[in-house]
C-alpha cells in the first residue's frame, strides 16, 4: 500500500482490513470496472443512518423537522467535499487521464461521492459501528456547531427567502444554467440571483433541487457578509 494511502487510513482513524475496499472506495467510474459507485450507493445510506443517530442522541430536545433540516445540511454534497478537501482525497483519487486533465479530482460531486464510498468502505470491512465512528470522528466539530446555528434550522432556500423579505427585498430566482454528466449521473449547475441587489451565485448538486439549496447558501452567505457593519448592503 502506497504511503499516500497508509496516511489517509491514519486521517480517517480507520485501518483496512480488506485494502481493496479502500482502493476501490477511491476509484471513480472513468477508470475502469471495478469503480466506486456501489459503495457510494451503501455509504450514502450509512452516512444517513450514523448522523440520524448522532443528532437524536445530540439534540434531544429538537423536532423532526429541525433534525431533518440539520442533517439535509451535514450529508449535503457541499459539506462532504469540504470534509473530502481536509481528507486531501484528490491526492489519492484514481480517475482516467482525461478526467484528471479536466479537473475531475476537485470536483465536489467527484469528491462527496468518494466521500461517501469511504463511509460504505468501512462499513463492508469493519461493520456499522465501525462506519458510524469514522462518521462521528468526521462530523463530530461540525455538529457541535449546528447548536448554535439558526440557520441550520432552516434548508437555505427558505432562510435566504426570508432574510430578502425581512429587508423587503424580493424573493430570489432560480434557473439551471448547466447540466453535465450522462443521464443517470447528471451534475447541475443554478444560478441564484437577487436582480435589487445585482447579484448572482451558483450551486452545484446531482439534482436541481440540491443545486438550488448550494446557491441559496451561497448567496446567504454572501448577503449576511456584506451586512455586517461597514460593508455591503450597510454602506
């Protein structure tokens, strides 16, 4: 096993059993066969399953709403590839030529599908408490700072919808301004715009529905920057 590989399994805190389920989580369908769309598949569900878990023992007091809200939020493929980024799983992703030279090891939806892939890994090799660990070790700041977060309440389509009406400002648009991909692994591209405020941001996600939930966020994100004392929308 490469030293790349041997670093990562100290990253995730989890060491392999079956080394080919660890090379297999990190290969992305243009390579070859023996790629990780399956376990992308099971990991997917496990990832659910673990974080259901850790915000009902977390967050005793929240709803059902609250606690689908927050975890639509922490499996979402904005948030898997920043965790697959602190991972640096594009140094060890395995992918064709032709999709490396077109920047395919950076690609959010490349990288939260290997994200996922390594959560189904782990659980092939060592069972869920296994999975639902390496998924606790992961989230687990992240979570802590869901406690605090008002906007984590609510999906980003509504919070941004309702800062805008707040300052009776109007609602935003959505319009898919890309799709890529084969029909049965599209990646689309929205871009969210404010026309009173001239502004406009993009998303990205394997729906459209979760691309426009990316450029909300990014665009609240944005808006919540630029009114803060002595910039933005206050100057």
């Amino acid at each position: 096993m490469s030293p790349q590989l041997v670093a990562l399994q100290q990253r995730l805190g989890h060491r392999f059993a079956q080394p080919e389920l660890l090379t297999r989580a990190l290969t992305h369908r243009s390579f070859g066969a023996d790629h990780n769309e399956r376990l992308e598949f099971l990991g997917d569900a496990v990832l659910s399953l673990a974080v259901s878990a850790l915000l009902f023992e977390r967050f005793a007091g929240s709803d059902e709403g609250d606690l689908t809200r927050i975890r639509a939020h922490l499996v979402r493929e904005d948030s898997l590839h920043k965790l697959a980024l602190g991972l640096d799983l594009p140094l060890v992703l395995r992918m064709s030529d032709g999709e490396a030279k077109g920047g395919g090891a950076q690609r959010p939806s490349i990288l939260a599908d290997a994200m996922e892939a390594l959560i189904g890994a782990t659980f092939v090799d060592a069972g869920y408490a296994a999975a639902q660990g390496l998924v606790a070790r992961l989230l687990s700041e992240v979570i802590t700072q869901a406690s605090g977060s008002e906007n984590w309440a609510k999906d980003a389509k509504t919070a941004l919808q309702e800062w805008l009406q707040a300052r009776r400002l109007a609602v935003p648009g959505y319009r898919i301004s890309e799709t890529r991909g084969q029909a049965h692994a599209q990646t689309f591209e929205v871009e969210c715009s404010v026309p009173s405020l001239s502004l406009v941001k993009k998303g990205e996600g394997r729906s459209r529905r979760a691309a426009e939930q990316d450029a909300a966020r990014r665009m609240l994100d944005e808006l919540i920057a630029r009114d803060k004392p002595g910039s933005g929308l206050r100057d």
